[in-house]
C-alpha cells in the first residue's frame, strides 16, 4: 500500500516538472521568435532602403559606379539569406559597403543637403539603432532558451518533445554603419 | 539574487502589501461600525468601491489629467520616438508603448496604465532638452522595465487604493465633525467615537507608508533591468546623476501619484524640512541608486 502511494506521488511529481519545463520551453521559444521577427522587420526596411539611398547619392556621384554596385550585390545577397547565422553573415557583408557608400556621400555637399538624402539617412539610422537593440534582446532570449535545453534536468524534457537550439543572430566582424540619428 | 528572483521576491511582498492594505481598511471599518451607526457605513462602503472601480477602469486617463500629461506626435518628437521604439524592441516588448508628454521644464518622466496593453510612458520637455540620446535611453529603459514587471499595473492601483482611502476618511471625518452619527451618549460612546476619529486620521498615513514600501524597492528593480536592457547602466546613472543636480519642481505632481515618477516630483525642499520628509520618500535617494548602479555595472561616475 505504502509503496503504492510513494510511487503515486513520485509519478505525480515527475508529472508536474514536466509540465512546468515544458511551458517554461514554449515561452522562451515564443520570446525567441518575437524577438527574430523584430530583427526580420528591420532587415526587410533596410532591404527597401538600400536601393533609395543608391539612387540618391548616384543622382549627385554618377561615377562611383563601384561601391553601388557592392552594395547592390550585397542587399541581394542579404536577402537570400535564410536563417539567423546566415542573416547574420549578409548583414556583416553589408555594412562595409553601405559604410563606404555614406564615407562617398560626405565628399558631395550639394548631395548631403539634399532633404531626400537627409531622409534617407536618419531613417538607416533609425534602422541600425533598432537592428542593434532587436539583436541584443534576441540573442540574450536565445542564450536562455539554448541553455534550459542544455541543462539537467530540463534536457529531458526539452529532447523529447522536439526543441531545438537556435542559432544567434551574430559575427565578429561586423562594422557598425556610421551614421547617427541626431545629426540628421 | 538574480533579477528573476528579485522579481519573484518583489511580487510576494506586493502581495503581502495589498494584504496589508485590505486588513487595514477592514479594520477601520470595524472601528467606525463601533462608533457610528453602521447604515451609514455600508452607504460610505458602497461610494468606495464604486469610486475604486471607477477610478481603476479609467487608471491612466486619471494618472494623464492629474499630470497634464498630452499624447506626444510623432512629428514633433522624433527622437523621443525613436528612443521609445528602439529600447521598446531592447526590451523584447510586442510594440512600443504609447508616448504622453507633460509640458514642464522640469525633467521627469513616469509610466502608467492598468496593463501590458494599456500602458504609456510620459516624459516632460524639460527631461527631453537635459538629456542627450545616451541618458535618456537610460531613462526611457527604466520606464519600459515598469512596464515590463508589471509594475505598472500595481503602482496604478496603488495610486488609486490610496485616492480611496483618503477620500473616504475625508468624507468619514467631515461628517463625524459635524456630529453626522454618534450612536450613544455615555463614556463608551465617546471613547469609540474618540478611537474612530484617530482610526480615520491615521488611514491616509497608513496608506501612504504602504505606497511608499511597495515603490522604493522598485526604483532600484528597474534600474538594474534597465541596465540590462541598454547594457548601458552608465547612461542610466548619468541621467540619474543630471536629475540629482537639478532643483527644477514638477509642477502637475501631487501625492498620489509621486511613486510614478523616476525621480521624487515633491521632495526638493531642504534642510530641516527635508529630514522630515525623508520619511515619506516615495524613492530611494538618487545616490543610492547611482551607487547600486555604479556596483552592477563596474564604473565610477567622476564626481559631481
């Protein structure tokens, strides 16, 4: 009888954990989501962005013809991109040229006074500000959500039911674009 | 202690203040059914909780006319706006709050509302020509985190369970005064209408010392969280540092909603009359709080 109790509860308690854990996963992986669609939110805007900005500063320096095209080059390939490490890598590729494309702009005064290019420019800046706070908060949700996975005894848990770790949104070499938004 | 455990932590002792508070209230009300007729009380307990729920249905909108606070346009304001947005997504909230601003040269800033969805942020003109982009992500980070905890919900009740308590002792002590409802002659009578007296005296004093326990702690819980969201206490602590220097008064703050505030909209007297006043802080002092900081974050402010 007694044995029969104990093993009751043990079930019970077993029971419960897994319950727990296993809630505890799904918020995570929810946090982890928003935050990758906030990050994919300011990707796509920066996508539409890009070639504005192209535009605009070819209006006034037809004949750097080489960095727009880098930049070009480098937007298309931003957004083959699938997945969070492989954004991540696309995103670093860009920075470079679209740092360049802004160094080129400083030589045309008649280009930086123009109110278009103006625009454009506070709204990458914009962008790069909120690109850089969606990554913070994403990569710290996926450190979390890694590590629950990881840890005894939630692995088991967290292996049955088909988690998977995420990947971070991150490279090292990564320049941050020069442009801020107070200037503008 | 983890910030989760902070949390966690923090909840309980809500919990255990809201406690408190209803004990506190059913207790006068004991009191007061001994010494005046309870009719009367029941009448009085119904005004309270209508004007409870009322005033908690319509949280924020009160919280906005008490402070002045506008909505804030996007056209007008772009840099609070981007701020807003940008440490909203820092803070892994589903969208940025709305933005309400106080027309005052004093520099402050609160968030309320009744829940997640609800909630707003509110900041003067003063704060947004005092601090530069760095600080006032500080700033605007440690309101989001009340946003975030759910502190707002709480410190939006409390606001409102205080307004309750006081407009009833109010209400409770004009008619004893004017001789509303003595139930017997005698020395008992007079010793329960003596006891009911002091009881609705005390109750706003009582009810504010709960405010103030329930909003100290919490200063300093989103402080840290909103070092943690910017990773940048640094700013935080500079925008800290710039509001202890500054004696500007917030003009549209009364008592009932100073614990919304980042910093004390009331306490810039001095001396004397400060020592005293010290007692009711709603905030810890802002030292203290850069200090915390200053040891989270491993830097030093150079000296003020």
């Amino acid at each position: 009888m007694v044995v029969w109790i104990v093993v009751a509860a043990v079930v019970v308690v077993v029971f419960l954990f897994a319950i727990v854990t296993y809630n505890h996963l799904v918020r995570l992986r929810n946090e982890a989501e928003t935050g990758w669609a906030n990050i994919d939110v300011q990707l796509k805007r920066r996508a539409d962005l890009v070639p504005n900005l192209v535009e605009a500063v070819r209006a006034y320096a037809a004949h750097e013809a080489e960095t727009f095209d880098s930049v070009t080059k480098a937007r298309a390939a931003a957004l083959q991109a699938s997945g969070p490490a492989q954004a991540a890598q696309a995103d670093a590729a860009l920075s470079g040229p679209l740092n360049r494309l802004i160094a080129v702009s400083e030589a045309y005064p008649q280009l930086r006074a123009s109110e278009n290019f103006l625009k454009l420019q506070e709204e990458l800046a914009d962008i790069e500000d909120k690109l850089a706070a969606a990554r913070r908060y994403y990569n710290q949700t996926v450190y979390r959500f890694n590590s629950v996975q990881q840890t005894f005894p939630s692995v088991l848990v967290a292996r049955p039911f088909g988690f998977h770790e995420r990947q971070f949104f991150e490279t090292d070499q990564r320049d941050p674009v020069d442009v801020s938004f107070a200037q503008a | 202690m983890t910030l989760k455990e902070q949390i966690r932590a923090n909840r309980w002792r809500t919990l255990w203040l809201l406690f408190l508070f209803a004990v506190l209230v059913g207790l006068i009300g004991v009191i007061l059914a001994y010494a005046f007729r309870p009719s009367l009380l029941i009448v009085v307990g119904i005004v309270g909780i209508v004007y409870g729920i009322f005033s908690w249905i319509s949280a924020g909108k009160i919280v906005a006319s008490a402070t002045g606070a506008q909505p804030a346009g996007r056209a007008q304001y772009p840099r609070l706006y981007h701020v807003v947005e940008t440490v909203a997504l820092a803070a892994g909230l589903t969208q940025p709050p709305p933005i309400y601003i106080v027309d005052d040269t004093a520099p402050n800033a609160f968030a309320a509302g009744r829940s997640l969805d609800t909630a707003y942020v509110c900041v003067t003109t003063g704060l947004l020509e005092l601090m530069d982009e760095r600080e006032l992500e500080g700033v605007i980070a440690h309101e989001l985190s009340h946003i975030r905890n759910r502190d707002v919900r709480l410190m939006s009740l409390v606001a409102v369970l205080v307004g309750v308590v006081a407009l009833l002792s109010d209400f409770l002590f004009r008619i004893s005064i004017f001789g509303g409802g003595r139930k017997s002659g005698g020395t008992a009578g007079l010793i329960a209408f003596a006891l009911g007296l002091a009881a609705l005296a005390l109750a706003p004093i009582a009810a504010v010392l709960i405010q103030l326990a329930v909003s100290r702690r919490r200063e300093y819980l989103a402080d840290a969280s909103a070092a943690e969201i910017t990773g940048d206490g640094e700013g935080l602590a500079l925008a800290l540092r710039k509001l202890e220097l500054d004696t500007t008064e917030t003009r549209h703050a009364s008592r009932a909603v100073a614990h919304l505030y980042i910093e004390n909209p009331l306490n810039q007297a001095s001396g004397m009359r400060r020592t005293m006043r010290s007692l009711f802080d709603t905030h810890p002092p802002l030292a203290a709080r850069i200090a915390a900081l200053e040891e989270a974050g491993g830097f030093r402010l150079p000296p003020a």
